[in-house]
C-alpha cells in the first residue's frame, strides 16, 4: 500500500487537521511526521503540550498509521528518510512564508518518483487565531513556572525583555515580527527592581520589601502568560530568601536572580575601580543552598548574577564563583561586564561552558549590545536579557510629548507622537 506523508505540528487540534487526514488516507497509509518541540519553538510560539503529548494524541485520531518525529521545520529531510510515494499538504503554502518550503517539496518528490497532493485549505480555521483565543484565556501559575526550563531546553538562544508595568507587560505578551527563520516575539518577561523603582520615581536600593514589588509583579502576571525572571538583588537575609523563593514560585515566576555583591547599585552602574564588596563565596554558596531546599517544584529557577568583572576582579575569578555558585545548587549564572568588546564575556562563557555543558548562563549585553543573539548563542549563552530598554524607551517619549505642550500652549502638535485615544481603549482586552 502506498505511503503518504502528513506534516503537522498537533498543538491544536481543529476540523481542518481531520479533513486533511481523511483526504490523505484515500491515497494510502498516513505517515504523519510530528514537528519536534524544538522545531516549533525555533520557528514559532513554543507548543502548549509537548512532543509526547501530542503524539499521544495524534496517535488515536482515526486513518493515522503512524507518527514519526520531524525534527526540523522542513519536511525535506524527512521526505529523503521514509520516501513516501506522496506528501499532502492544504494549498494555502502556494504564497506566504511556506512558499519556498512548497518549491523545494516539489523538487524533491520529483526527484524520489512521489508526488504532492494540494488540498483546498479548510475555510474558517487559523491555528494562530485559535492560539491567541486560547492565550486570551489565561494561564496558570503551575504551567507559567514550567515554561522557561522548557524554552532553555529547546532554543537556541530564550529572548527576554523588561516590563515594568502591565501596559509593558502586554507589548512582551502581544508583539510578534516575520522573520526569514519564521515567528519571531519574546519569550518571556524580566522584572527588574531597577526599572520598577526608576518608575516610581524612586532610587534603586534594597530597602523595597518583597510585597511592594509583588504588587506590581502582580498587575503583569494578571494580563500576561509568558514565564516570568524576577530580579531579586543580592536576595536579602538567608532566612528571608527562603521565603521569597515559595513566595515567588507559589505566583509562577519561573526564576529569581540573585547577586553576589553589596553596596548601592550605582556602584555597579559607575564605578571604575574596585568600588564593589562582593559577597564572601560560602556565604551567598549557603544562600543559594537554602533557596534550593525552599522550592516546591524541581521548575523553578535559582540564577547566581556574577559580580566579579563589574567589581573589577579578573574573569577567573567569576569562574571560580560560578563554579561554587553551581555546587551549591543554582540552576544558571548570570555575567555582568562593563567592557564594551565583551571580550571578558566570550572568554567567561567559553571556559564556563566546557566544564558545566549543561548549566544556564544568561547574559545582559546592554555595554556590547553590538553582539547579535546568533552570537551570543555560539558564545555559549542560553538566554539574553534586554534588562530596561521599555522603561529607557518611554522616558523621552513622554518628555517629548510634554514639551511639545508647553512649547504651543496646546496638545495638536503632540497628537503624532501620541497613541489614539480609540486604540488605547482597544488596547486591553476584554476579561483582564
């Protein structure tokens, strides 16, 4: 009996996924090649349920023979592997983004003897408005807290982008470009203690216990769904952290950072010099130790943020911390460096990464914000961190705005760098 290969991706399951099946079965035994979760989430949004769920799934709908994994986003290396007399697809690949994976499937079952089969896409289904009306639901705190371990496992490089507000919150949770690799949005959402002071008008110290800031952390976990870093400076008394780790991962954030230094964090920002006290290594090791026996779920992250080159101490002796950091339990590091080459970074990653292969190293290029994720990903990284650029971005916007008004003694000139009052309206979504 022939063979007919089926490409799918299985997050959601709608009439058209069936339609497709019941056609390809006419012309033989249906070969499904399943997209692997890490084909989806370097081309797309990360799936709902992950590989095995999905082929469970898959697996029972009627006229399916078999589920095999594609682990790429092209169906071309797996058309070579079972060479399939034919492969289905609905036509609605004849333009688009899958226009020039539909020239290289006809060259390529050409080559094998097989052929393609078009199918009229089934009308009234959009798997991405069927993803946004299942986003627009919610999320849990168990599903948010899962997420950035499973991001880390499956990109290349995890993109996180600072909110500081809800409004802030919804550009991560909403934005999304066409790319030549496919989709591409942020990831997750970093919440930083620097620009949740800054827009209060406040200075950034500790002295901001951790119900103040959950307050706000709150008003972005209620309109988003995207896993969550929190920033919790140098984490406080030992005795305490315990409590911001259940209090935290018991909200779903995904992660804290924590930092190995003391002082005022203007020091870290301007110093030039060893202005910087870190914290003394078995102290912050027993820090972390304990914020690791707190936690409920083996999910939830603990990231040692490495002090060291802004302290102006040599790389090694960061690699030295992040080594006894990752004894004690943390789940990742985080390097910080004011050099501009972010030639201290490369060199960090690079020994780092031979002897922990496993291990997070999460990087905040703000100083060498010349490097390209791509880059920083063949450094060794596994998520970038675009620690305050909302908050940087709507300073002078609003400035601008508010010039303009005293400048024409009216708000007319300021109407073009000003949102429509119709969109801000439109902006929430109904049931947040």
């Amino acid at each position: 009996m022939k063979t007919v290969y089926l490409g799918m991706r299985g997050d959601i399951i709608h009439p058209g996924i069936i339609n497709i099946i019941k056609e390809a079965e006419k012309h033989g035994e249906v070969l499904v090649g399943l997209l692997t979760d890490k084909a989806i989430a370097a081309h797309k949004r990360l799936p709902f349920l992950t590989y095995e769920q999905r082929k469970s799934v898959i697996e029972q709908i009627k006229g399916v023979s078999r589920v095999v994994p594609q682990e790429d986003w092209s169906y071309v290396p797996n058309l070579r592997r079972y060479k399939p007399d034919a492969i289905i697809h609905g036509d609605n690949w004849k333009s688009g983004t899958l226009q020039k994976e539909r020239e290289n499937v006809f060259a390529v079952m050409k080559e094998l003897g097989g052929e393609v089969i078009e199918i009229p896409y089934t009308a009234g289904v959009d798997s991405a408005v069927l993803h946004e009306a299942r986003r627009a639901i919610g999320t849990t705190p168990d599903v948010r807290l899962k997420t950035l371990r499973r991001l880390i496992e499956l990109k290349p490089i995890t993109r996180i982008l600072e909110a500081h507000s809800g409004l802030s919150g919804l550009i991560i949770e909403n934005l999304e470009i066409q790319a030549e690799e496919g989709t591409r949005s942020f990831d997750g959402i970093w919440s930083s203690s620097l620009t949740d002071s800054t827009s209060k008008g406040k200075p950034d110290i500790e002295a901001v216990d951790l119900t103040t800031r959950l307050q706000d952390l709150t008003n972005i976990l209620e309109c988003t769904t995207k896993p969550i870093i929190f920033d919790g400076d140098t984490g406080g008394k030992t005795e305490h952290f315990v409590f911001t780790v259940r209090t935290l991962e018991r909200n779903g954030v995904s992660a804290v950072i924590i930092e190995d230094k003391t002082g005022l964090k203007k020091n870290s920002l301007f110093g030039t010099a060893v202005t910087q006290e870190l914290c003394p290594i078995p102290e912050f090791c027993e820090k972390i130790s304990a914020g690791k026996r707190a936690q409920v779920t083996k999910d939830f992250m603990i990231i040692a943020r490495l002090e060291s080159l802004i302290a102006g101490f040599p790389v090694q002796d960061a690699l030295s911390r992040a080594a006894a950091y990752v004894e004690a339990g943390a789940d990742g590091v985080m390097i910080h460096s004011k050099e501009k080459s972010g030639a201290d970074i490369k060199e960090f990653c690079a020994t780092f990464r031979a002897g922990h292969p496993h291990v997070a190293i999460i990087l905040v290029p703000t100083t060498y914000n010349q490097f390209t994720e791509r880059e920083l990903s063949d450094w060794g990284a596994n998520i970038v961190i675009y620690a305050n650029h909302l908050l940087r971005a709507s300073y002078p916007a609003m400035l601008r705005a508010a010039s303009s008004i005293l400048e024409h003694s009216r708000s007319l000139e300021a109407d073009s760098i000003c949102m429509p009052i119709k969109e801000i309206l439109e902006l929430i979504p109904e049931g947040v």
